[in-house]
C-alpha cells in the first residue's frame, strides 16, 4: 500500500510543488516590497547606460584641445606592430 501512495505522491510532485512555491515567492515579493517601501530613484538611476557613457566621454574632452592633433606624416607607423615585427621590414 505504500509504495502506491509514493507512487501517487511522486508523480503528482509537480502539480502540488509549483503552486506552493508560486504562493511562497508571491508572499514573499509583497512582503519585501511593504518592508522597504518604494525607493526614490536618483539621477544617475535615471539615466540609461549609455547616456551615462556619453556624459562620462564628454567630461573626458571638456578640457582638451581637439584641433591638434598629431598628423600622418609625423607618426612613425600608420598599423599596429605585427607580432614580434616578422612582417615588418627593418626600418632605416
């Protein structure tokens, strides 16, 4: 008789566990959000990732000079170093 009744027990395991843990985490949602109450958003929260991305860019060139800048001719190099220069002629 009681292997029927874990048999019965085991297979309706689901149908039971799923509504208890959606009541469980239902509660206890509700339950956080009246604990602590609703936050006030600050103005950086308010902000999306990439409006905070163009603020923090813009402050990094506020104090620079961006008409000079360094011409082709005068750099040494116009690609990245290949690795260990194999590809690289030896500059004279």
């Amino acid at each position: 008789m009681w292997s029927v009744v874990w048999a019965a027990v085991r297979s309706k395991a689901p149908y039971v566990t799923f509504p208890v843990a959606f009541v469980v985490g239902l509660v206890g949602y509700h339950l956080e959000w009246f604990l602590r109450g609703d936050p006030q958003p600050s103005a950086e929260e308010e902000k999306s990732i990439s409006e905070q991305r163009e603020d923090r860019k813009l402050q990094e060139i506020a104090g620079k000079d961006l008409t000079k800048v360094v011409s082709l001719k005068d750099k040494l190099e116009f690609a990245p170093r290949a690795v260990l220069n194999r590809n690289r002629p030896e500059k004279s």
